[in-house]
C-alpha cells in the first residue's frame, strides 16, 4: 500500500485527524503528510483542513482494498487472483487493459482506479466522477471469432449491472437504451466497450462500467442531466468493496455467457428492464427526428421504434440520442 493510500485509510472515517498523529502512525514526517494531502488534492478530492484539529475529507469515503475484494468474491476469488489490478489514478481503466491485452492473462482481467483523468462516456463525452467515491471498473475478453460477436455486449453488461446493484440492495434500477443505467429516470451508471481485432476474428473487447457512488457538488455541476448518485439513494457511505466484488462477479458471468450465446440470452430480461420499452419517445440522430414507440430490442441489440408514417424501424447505437415524450 501507498504512503497516499495509508494515509486515504485513516481519513475515510470522516473524522478529523491531525498531521503531526498521522505522521506518528505512518512512521513518516508532518511534511511529508502534508505533501501527500496535497497529491489527494490535485486528483480532486475534496480535504477540508482546520488550524488544531487536522484534516478531513468533506465526505467520508472507503478506499478500495484488494483483500477486501477478493473476501468478498468468495469462490471466485481464485479466478480473478492474478488478474485484479488496483490504481490509485489512471487516464482510463478501458485503455490500460486494451495496453495489456497481450497479456495471457487478459481474458476475466479487471482494473479499478480511484480517480480516472480521462474517463469517456457513450459518443466521446466526458465521465465525470469523484475520485474515491464512485466505481471506475474495466474488464476484458477475448473472443475467438471477429468483432461481430460483440453486437449488443454493452446491453448484456447493463443487465449484469443491474443485477448487481439489486443485488448491493438498490431497489427502482432499470436500463435505457443502449447503455445507461437510471435510478427514477436519473443515471446512476453507464458502460463503454472498446472492440478491436479483425473481421474473421479473433478479437477482444474491454468492457468500462462507472457507478456514481458519491458526487460532490462541484462535480455535479459539469454533468449535463439528471444524475443520481448511491449515497444520495441509500443515504449512508458506499461499501464499494462489496459492490465492485458483485460487479466483477455478474461482469464475468455475463461475459462467459455471452461468448456461448450472445446477446439471446439477455434479451428478454433487458426488454424487461427498459424503463422506456413501449413508451413513444423521440429518436434524435443527428439532424433527424424520429417519433415513435418502442417495441424492444432486435437480435443484436438495434432498438425497434414503430410510428405511423414508416412503420418499424431498427437504430443502432453510437449517434441516437433517445428522450421520452412528456
């Protein structure tokens, strides 16, 4: 563990700790305490600092611990033993696996960072995150065929997703198309997959999950919709050791069934989970505007609208931007 990750540890408990104490337990210098506050800072993480009672975060937070992890991972544990890599800041989870797929190991690999400078949302867009408080999470696999296969694989993810979240005790999930995740119709969490390789195959894709655990005011105010935020819904510190075990664990199922049988085997169950699935709506790509209502998804995961005038129509993901009709 990192002087700045130690020193994370005695914070997270939201209480004041003073540099001189902190110093004394680490075995280091109050300069030295000082100048790992200030790195803690710079990633954006919010310390508030009071003359003779210490340091605080503004919001106590659990930093992520490998063991932790893997505890609660239980049997799976042994699978993911080697392949688990912990960051404390990246650029992108999703480019430092796609660095390493070379890697024998890249098949079920898994990289968390807690603060991610260059995360990417759905069509170029910025992630925004709080670093130390939200789940940043990659995971790659390798296909034998080409990059077809992966048709739909984000729409698979975001079952997992939500089976995981329901399963960390968040009531009221559901997916909108092609790769959010809304909590009452606010995003709670998004997906990302990067795919290379040739046509006849073999290929890979890494898949990046974010859940937003806790966002500060300030990060909330860059992020242009409504947004929802686990703290917020369940109104106590997130556990994010348990929920990225639960993430990784769905994640990894969801990708060994993928492989057998693609998106088949999630279809039913995503239609299900689509908040907007039979609700007129307003497609916007690019230029045009298509109203209509959407009957679900096809085999690979376009989105089916039906309206009056052209009947029903597939859209693919990537320049569609989907809005209810109020």
């Amino acid at each position: 563990m990192t002087t700045r990750a130690e020193v994370l540890k005695l914070l997270a408990d939201g209480g004041f700790h003073s540099g001189t104490d902190m110093g004394l337990r680490l075995g280091i210098t109050r300069a030295a305490v000082c100048k790992v506050i200030r790195s803690l800072t710079d990633t954006g993480l919010e310390v508030h600092r009071i003359t003779g009672r210490g340091y605080r975060l503004a919001q106590p937070a659990q930093p992520l611990d490998r063991r932790a992890i893997l505890r609660q991972l239980g049997a799976d544990a042994d699978r993911l033993r080697d392949r688990l890599t912990l960051l404390e800041e990246t650029d992108s989870t999703n480019r430092y696996l796609l660095e390493r797929a070379a890697a024998a190991s890249f098949a079920g690999a898994v990289c968390l960072a807690e603060a991610q400078a260059h995360g990417r949302g759905r069509r170029g867009r910025v992630w925004v995150a709080t670093p130390y408080h939200n789940l940043l999470l990659s995971m790659g696999w390798r296909f034998a065929t080409g990059p077809g296969i992966v048709a739909g694989l984000s729409l698979a993810a975001g079952v997992a997703l939500v089976r995981a979240l329901e399963e960390y005790g968040v009531r009221g999930v559901g997916l909108k198309w092609p790769n959010d995740v809304l909590w009452q119709e606010k995003k709670l969490a998004g997906l990302l997959v990067d795919v290379q390789g040739e046509a006849s195959g073999p290929s890979l894709a890494v898949l990046g999950v974010g859940v937003n655990g806790f966002l500060s005011e300030r990060d909330a105010a860059r992020i242009d919709q409504p947004w929802a935020d686990l703290f917020s819904i369940t109104g106590a510190p997130v556990d994010r050791n348990r929920l990225a075990a639960l993430v990784i664990r769905e994640l990894r199922r969801m990708f060994e069934v993928f492989a057998d049988k693609g998106l088949t085997a999630f279809r039913d169950e995503w239609q299900r989970r689509h908040l907007y699935h039979g609700r007129r709506v307003r497609l916007l790509a690019g230029e045009r505007e298509i109203t209509g209502t959407i009957e679900g998804i096809d085999a690979h995961g376009a989105l089916l609208l039906r309206n009056a005038r052209s009947g029903m129509q597939a859209f693919h993901s990537g320049e569609i931007s989907l809005r209810a009709v109020t």
